[in-house]
C-alpha cells in the first residue's frame, strides 16, 4: 500500500477514505491518531492490524462534545461527567462510562464501559463532523513504540500500512489524554495525560489513583510502551552531583549515551542531546520527538533525567517509566 501525506487544508480523500471504513492518521492535540469509523466494527479491526495493537486494548471513541457522548453511554450523563465535559471539552481528557450495545465490542476490548474524548485540533474535529459518527483513534505508531507527534513519525512506523496521513505539524501537547473512570467512586484516574489531575480534583473533588478492581481495568497500561530501540533509563532525580555520576557509570556500561534532560542541561554525554525545556508543558511536548530523535543516532541507551510529577510533570513521568521498563535509577 503506497501512503500518501496530505496537507490540513486537503481533507476530501481522507474523508472519502473514512466512509469507505477505512483507517486514517490525523492530528489531534495530543498526539496523532490512528482513525476509523467507531460504530463499524470491521473499520476499527483495520485499526488493531495496521498498529499491530493486542486486540485487549480497547480504543478511545473521539466525538464533538456532550450531546455525542450521551448518545454512546447508558443511562443519564452524571453532573461530574457533565461539569468535567463543561470545563475540559474539547480537549485531552478520556471519560470512561458505561457503554450503549451500539459502540462494537472491539472497540471497547469486549469491556461494559467506553472510553471518550472529544479533541480540540481542528483537523479531528473537521473529520468527525464530515464523517458525521464517532471516530476510534488510539495514537498513530506501531504498539510499542513512542507515540508520534508529527507526521513524519507516524510515516516512520506506519508507511506502507495506511493510506492517508494529514500532516497538522507537531502536536502541541506531546502525550496522550488523561484517562478518568467515571464510574468508580471517586473516580479513578486510569492514565495521566495532558490534562492535569490537579485541574481535573478542582472541578471534582477527589479522584483515586488505582482502581479499587486492580490494573487490569485499564488493559492499555499494562504493556511495554512508548520505547525507542535503544533501552531507555530513566534518572528519577535532578540532582547535579547524582545525575552526573549516574551518566558516567552509564557510560561504562552502554558505551554511547544519549541524554534528554529538563533545562538546564548542564551535563555532559558522549551521544546526542535534547532539552526538555523549562517544565512539565514543554517535557510532554518535546518528550516522545526526542525519544526518536535520539533513537536515529543508534546510542548503547538513552538516559532520561525527570524528576517532577507535578502538573503535566505526572504524564511525563508515567512515560517515561514505562519506556525504561523498571530501569529507573534514584538517589
Ligand atoms: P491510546 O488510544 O493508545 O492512547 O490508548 C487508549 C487508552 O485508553 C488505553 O490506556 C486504554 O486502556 C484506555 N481505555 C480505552 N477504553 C477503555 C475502557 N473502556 N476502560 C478503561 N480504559 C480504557
Ligand atoms: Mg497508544
């Protein structure tokens, strides 16, 4: 299959692409995605085998606002879930409730609840309106791998596997949503994301962070995630003298390393570097481009210093310390 790139102001083949129950990566404003008409379920199996996704990691249903989700949940909309839409919607936070018998069972990896979001990039809300249904995306890279925030690294994973790419530019909040079951009580937090659990406790109170039925409610967490080739080590501190000695004794171990690091980034490595920048919002933005940037120049690891999980700093974290896979190495 040839994959063509098309530009934001081009989006009549992928529209037509979408009806034909066909699947399409597009910019949304966490990362891009990989999408397909939601309610057809042979649609959404194109989307497992193109990204090579376990078929137990159920997917996020991308709609306009409130009035879709209410047609996709049973039973009447909560008032949190309805104040967290008022605040948040569009914009990168997941609600989980129970699910209508009308979104298919892959959609939701045969779970009685479904997860939904509705973005605020322009080209996935352009799509859904054209399309005229809910879309199911998860992000737009092999499983595995990091997430892609730019076309060109949903091209990297996906060329040859799709046949439509709309190229918006770099994402701009860099990870995914922030994942909320809503029907626990308190809620559950499921997955940090772009939106801040701390934004989201003002507008509800309380929220949990693991579920009362374990892991295994959120079946997307538990798999090796967001990884690079070269192994990913994860310096849970950003103290000069702990940094430091860790990079050197790296060195001895992997030869080559690679380093991304929060400004300022004052240490030395023998691979390539990227700056996080300044906080927690340009960490999450800069994160997965750098994981493959640094990736291209074949270093023995990649060293991560990160050490907030303030704010968006939660997101970053979490990504990172499923990339390094438990290499997490604290003072
Ligand atoms: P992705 O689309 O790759 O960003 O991943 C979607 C995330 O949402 C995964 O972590 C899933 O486990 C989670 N998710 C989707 N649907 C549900 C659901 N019904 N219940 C719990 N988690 C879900
Ligand atoms: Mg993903």
């Amino acid at each position: 299959m040839q994959t063509a790139v098309l530009p934001e102001n081009q989006l009549g083949p992928a529209i037509d692409w979408l009806r034909r129950g066909e699947v399409v990566a597009f910019p949304t404003e966490t990362v891009y995605g990989l999408g397909a008409d939601g309610l057809d379920a042979v649609a959404c199996a194109k989307i497992f085998e193109a990204k090579r996704r376990p078929s137990d990691n159920p997917l996020i249903l991308h709609v306009l606002g409130l009035d879709d989700l209410e047609r996709l949940i049973l039973g009447p909309v909560p008032a949190l879930v309805r104040a967290l839409t008022e605040a948040f919607w569009p914009g990168p936070l997941t609600l989980v409730l129970p699910s209508t018998p009308e979104v298919p069972a892959i959609v939701r990896a045969g779970l009685n609840t479904v997860a939904i979001r509705a973005p605020a990039h322009p080209v996935a809300k352009a799509l859904i309106e054209a399309l005229n249904r809910p879309i199911a995306a998860p992000s737009a890279n092999l499983s595995g791998r990091p997430s892609p925030t730019t076309a060109q690294a949903v091209l990297d994973d996906l060329n040859g596997r799709i046949a439509y790419i709309v190229d918006g530019g770099q994402t701009p909040v860099g990870v995914e949503s922030t994942v909320v079951d809503c029907t626990t009580q308190p809620m559950t937090l499921l997955r940090p994301g772009g939106l801040s659990l701390e934004m989201i406790a003002k507008v509800v109170g309380e929220v949990q962070l693991s579920h009362p039925e374990g892991p295994d409610r959120s079946p997307g967490m538990k798999y090796r995630h967001y990884a690079p080739e070269a192994p990913v080590i994860w310096i849970q501190s950003t103290d000069r003298d702990f940094v430091k000695q860790t990079l050197d004794a790296l060195k001895r171990e992997y030869g080559t390393v690679a380093l991304a690091s929060p400004e300022p980034v004052s240490w030395q490595v023998n691979g390539g570097i990227e700056s996080l920048g300044p906080d927690g919002t340009s960490a999450a933005h800069r994160l997965f481009c750098a994981l493959r940037r640094l990736d291209r120049g074949g270093p023995g690891a990649i060293a991560v210093v990160w050490g907030s999980t303030e704010g968006i700093g939660r997101a970053v974290a979490n990504r990172v310390e499923k990339a390094a896979v438990g290499r997490v190495l604290a003072p």
